[in-house]
DNA sequence: GTCCTGGTTC
DNA sequence: GAACCTGGAC
C-alpha cells in the first residue's frame, strides 16, 4: 500500500542533505534537551539549553541534585516548569547509573518508568544519546506520514503501533533512523505545517498524496491545495459528519 | 487580544 | 478531555 517508506526519506534526503541530529554536543545534552522539547518548539529548548548551560546545569552531577527553584529560571522559555524541573533531576539521576554502561534495548522500559517520560522522550534518548534502534514518532511524523500515504493507516494509533508500521518497513539501521526523524522534523518545519502546508515548496510532493490530490501533479508555486477552516490528517478522512449544523 | 502549538499525565 | 506553559501567528 503506497509508495515504500524508504522513498519518502529519499525524497528529504535529495532535498536537504544529512541533517547530522541531533543538535547538541554530549548525549547528556540530548537528554536534556529531550524533557525540555515536550511540547515545545526546539528554538526555545536552544533558549532554556543556553541558559542552563552558563549556569552549569548541564553537568548531570550538578543537575542531579538541583532543587526546583534553582532550574526555575533557566527553564522559563520552555514552559512547564513544574513538571520539567523535577524530571530534569531525575533523568540527571538515571544518566548517572547508566552513562558508562553497554546501552540495552531494556533500558527503554527504564525510561518510561520515569514519571514524565513517555515513549518520544525515551526514544530520542536511546536513539540519539545511545543509538539503540528505536524510530522516534513525533507529530510531525504523523502528520507528515498521514498526508503522504492518505486515509487509511495507523497515524492516529498509539504511539508503539505506530512505531511498529515504520521500523517494520525500513532496514533496521540507526543512522537511517537518526537522520529519516531529522528530515521529518526538517519538511514539518519547512512545509508540512500543521496550518496551511506549503505543498509546491515540499521535498515530498511528488509522493504525497495530500500535495497530489484532485489529480493535479501539485499545485503551482503559491497556490497551495484549497482548504477550509484549517487541513485535515489527510484528504478523504471520513469524518462522521454527525450533527453538523 | 485571542488562537494555536507540542508530549505527558490524570 | 483537560491541565501544564510559552511566544509566535493571526
């Protein structure tokens, strides 16, 4: 069904070279920075980065004893301080045990026993700090995937079935993991936004089934798809129209 | 000004 | 389905 996943990287790739992700220095800094980007553009997880860093929090001895009233302030462009600043220090905690070790797929498990891990946090850490082989789904992922292939698939299912549909069609292989999720992030930024997707300028247009919808090849420069109120998941999504008034 | 965004928990 | 938060888009 639909075009292989692998072209659809391809496809980025052509577009906008190897995006070297994830963007930081140490794997302890890809933990950090995987709490502070929940639900959170990654211009203002650079912010709070910056500001823990000059402080020196991003030693993950020091985090790992920071009271919530010291993380405070560094934090405050990300928003969600009160439950990022306590996740902060455990993670440090959990970094700390494990830093030094051979990286387990079982460590995943580790993870999401963290209150305020969920399974994107714990798969940006194994892929990106560790390169254990765990495709990392995030919303662009979905809503990029969604548009590409059209109704019918698993871009609303939970978070591992999805996961499941991906890695089972891609060569198991970290490198191609690390770099497909930094190209995904790169066409949501760029085009496939969430609110009027700017089609004629995306990498993917020529597989995607929203761009190519009504049988035009894809709309001309500035004359992106029509659409109403704001894009559905895809283009045909059967919603039941209930009471619509 | 109000709306909208994005992971996780309850 | 709402709460947690910010700053950019409208």
């Amino acid at each position: 069904m639909g075009i292989p996943l692998i072209w659809v990287y391809q496809q980025a790739y052509q577009a906008y070279g190897h995006r070297f992700w994830w963007p930081a220095r140490t794997p302890f800094e890809v933990v950090v920075g995987a709490v502070l980007t929940q639900n959170v553009l990654w211009e203002r997880v650079e912010r709070a980065i910056a500001l823990l860093e000059d402080a020196g929090w991003l030693e993950p001895g020091r985090l790992a004893h920071a009271t919530p009233d010291e993380l405070r302030p560094h934090l405050q462009p990300v928003g969600y301080y009160s439950r990022k600043a306590p996740l902060l220090r455990e993670i440090a905690r959990w970094y700390l045990d494990h830093r030094h070790r051979i990286p387990q797929p079982s460590w995943r498990g580790e993870l999401l026993n963290i209150h305020g891990v969920g399974p994107e946090t714990a798969d940006s850490i194994l892929l990106y700090a560790f390169h254990l082989p765990v495709f990392v789904v995030d919303a662009y992922t979905r809503r990029i995937l969604s548009r590409v292939y059209g109704v019918p698939g698993p871009w609303d299912a939970p978070y591992d079935r999805l996961r499941g549909w991906i890695e089972q069609r891609l060569p198991r292989d970290v490198a191609l993991y690390q770099d497909f999720h930094a190209q995904l992030v790169e066409v949501g930024k760029r085009s496939c936004k969430r609110r009027r997707p700017r089609c004629s300028q995306c990498p993917l247009r020529s597989v995607c089934a929203y761009a190519l919808r009504d049988g035009k090849a894809f709309a001309p420069a500035g004359e992106d798809p029509p659409r109403r109120s704001r894009p559905r998941e895809g283009p045909g999504k059967a919603v039941p129209r209930a009471i619509a008034r």
